[in-house]
C-alpha cells in the first residue's frame, strides 16, 4: 500500500462542480452496492462520467499523470453523508487497476483495507489531495461517516 499526499493539485475547484452535480448522483444499487455482506448493504451514493459535465471532467483529469491521463476506463466520485458506508468487499472491475483518491479531509472518516500479506488491516485517514494505492482485490470499506460529507474519487484503468 502507498499513499501519496497532494496528488490532487484541484481539490475545491473539484468540490464546488461537484455540488453543482448534486442531483447527478444516484444511490448504488443491486450488483453495483458491493452485494450483502452479513445482511448489509452499502449506503452511498455515486456520480459516474457519463453523468460529469465536461468542465467536472476536465477538473479531474488536469491532475491525472503519466499515462493514467488517457487510458482510464471510468471514473466515478462516491458521496457519502453521515451515516453512509461501503461494507467490505473486494472489487470484481475488469480493469488493470483501480485508482482511489480522497477529495475531503477528516479525523475520523477514512478507507479502511487489509495489509499486503492479508493478516491485518490498516486505515487510512482522509486527507483532501491524497491518492491511495491499494490491491483494489484486497478487502476494504469504509465505515459509516461520522463527520461531514465525504468526497472519494475513483478511476478505473
């Protein structure tokens, strides 16, 4: 695992057109909630590419770097409001790799995955900017928000 702080260079200009989009971004559902684990769902919601304006998509992408910036498959924002959360999981995307980036920052609110070897966990706190590299099979959630509304991006390459 790697976290690297400041990758996203953008991070209000990408916050204000997100809350422009506000009614863009739809609840996951069915085989896109991350299924029921132990009689959970997962509560958050979404806003896919296809439903970005070209200004949003173009906020993201300046900061994309290296071949990253034209090869991605899709790129998606998860909302989560207090109280929401992804249960755990492992992402089945027919991908090379996934890309997670936090878009707010927080205390108490983060990513939680297991180590590389599989025999712990680690949580990673938000911190508005940061991009976390993590094996997108590996287990990982995100606990029910406690603190304000949380901003993650993700793209898929």
């Amino acid at each position: 695992m790697r976290v690297i702080e400041n990758y996203i260079k953008n991070v209000d200009e990408i916050i204000t057109l997100l809350e422009q989009h506000a009614d863009h971004f739809k609840k996951r559902d069915g085989c896109f909630n991350h299924g029921n684990h132990m009689g959970m769902e997962s509560q958050f919601k979404t806003l896919h590419n296809v439903d970005m304006s070209e200004e949003l998509l173009e906020a993201i992408t300046k900061n994309l770097q290296g071949d990253l910036k034209d090869v991605w498959e899709f790129i998606q924002v998860q909302k989560y409001e207090i109280g929401d959360y992804i249960v755990p999981h492992k992402d089945a995307y027919d991908v090379l790799a996934i890309h997670l980036f936090h878009l707010t920052s927080s205390d108490c609110d983060g990513t939680t995955t297991a180590t590389e070897d599989g025999k712990g966990l680690v949580t990673i706190m938000d911190k508005a900017g940061q991009k976390v590299e993590f094996p997108y099979t590996a287990w990982h959630w995100v606990n029910p928000v406690i603190s304000h509304t949380r901003y993650t991006l993700v793209i898929g390459e």
